[in-house]
C-alpha cells in the first residue's frame, strides 16, 4: 500500500447520505483484485493489516471455500490453519459486545454478524489508533462511554433488592392462598 492508498482509506468510501445512513457504492480502488481462483466455489478475503515497521498498511490475500459463514468465522479459521500472526478482537460472537468491530467492505460492522462475499474487504476501524492488524484502542471510545453512564438515572436500588422482590413474592403469595 502507499501513501494515496492510505489517504484514499482515511478518506472513506462515496456513500450515498439520502437514507440516512450510508450505503456504500465505491469501495477502495487501491485494493488488488483476484483473478486465478474458481469463483464458483472458491471466495477471497483481503486483509488490511497495519506494519508499524513500515508505517504502512500491507493488504494479505487469503482464499477460502463458499459457504455461509460470518466474516469472524473466516478470520477465526485464518488463524487456525493459515497465519497464526493473524490478530483481532473477538469475545461474544453475537452481536453483542462489539469488540469484533472493523471496517468490512468500507461500513464499520461488526465482524460476528457480518456475512461474507464473494470478494470481502477488511480494514481496521477508521479514526482510531491501531495497536496490531485488525486491533484498534478503545480507550478513548471507553472514555467517552463512562463519561455518558453517569447521566444514566440510577434505578431505585431497595425496590430491586432479592430480599424486597422476595418478600413481595411472600405477601403475593399469602395473598393468593388466603383467597377460597
């Protein structure tokens, strides 16, 4: 990758904002294609990994057999059977926590829930430090968040309280038994 590769990732892909989220119609042309697979039964995945030596990003090509799989589950699969170097975040796999997020065919998502394509695309999420390949610091992201959680209104602690649900079960209860 060079200098315009970079520039042209930082500077995202065209999308269109009508809808309110963008729906992305231009990916990188800075990304090399593949040609010598069969593309009946055969998928590639590029992977965009950060080179702090370099100070540059290295696309890696990796070739894989169709099936409905998840962007994680190929990347999981990588790192068992081809390039064990191979470094990402995961922890859930549903959806949930989104430590597996990066930028997937040019829209940040997250890499569980994401399926793949034929030709599938992978970055580091944009505008964030990258530690190594696909890992990015969530620090500030995680500053930013405890920031918020202190306008969060706190429920009311006694009413959700085991002993207080426990006793409302227990007066329930005798409440119903007494009944004829």
């Amino acid at each position: 990758a060079t200098v315009a590769a970079r520039r042209a990732y930082a500077e995202g892909p065209i999308g269109d904002f009508s809808a309110g989220r963008p729906s992305v119609t231009l990916l990188n042309p800075n990304v090399p294609e593949i040609d010598a697979i069969d593309h009946q039964t055969q998928a590639t995945i590029q992977i965009a990994r950060w080179d702090p030596v370099e100070n540059d990003f290295r696309i890696d090509t990796f070739v894989y057999k169709k099936g409905p799989f998840m962007v994680l589950d190929i990347l999981i699969a990588i790192k068992a059977h081809q390039d064990p170097t191979l470094t990402f975040r995961s922890s859930c796999c549903e959806g949930v926590c989104g430590s597996c997020a990066m930028s997937i065919n040019g829209a940040n998502s997250l890499a569980c829930i994401t399926p793949v394509t034929d030709h599938t695309i992978i970055f580091p999420l944009p505008q964030m430090p990258i530690l190594r390949d696909l890992v990015v610091d969530f620090r500030w992201f995680f500053k930013q968040v405890a920031s918020v959680q202190n306008s969060v209104p706190k429920p009311n602690k006694e009413l959700y309280h085991i002993d207080a649900i426990k006793q409302r079960y227990l007066e329930v209860m005798k409440e119903l038994n007494a009944q004829p």
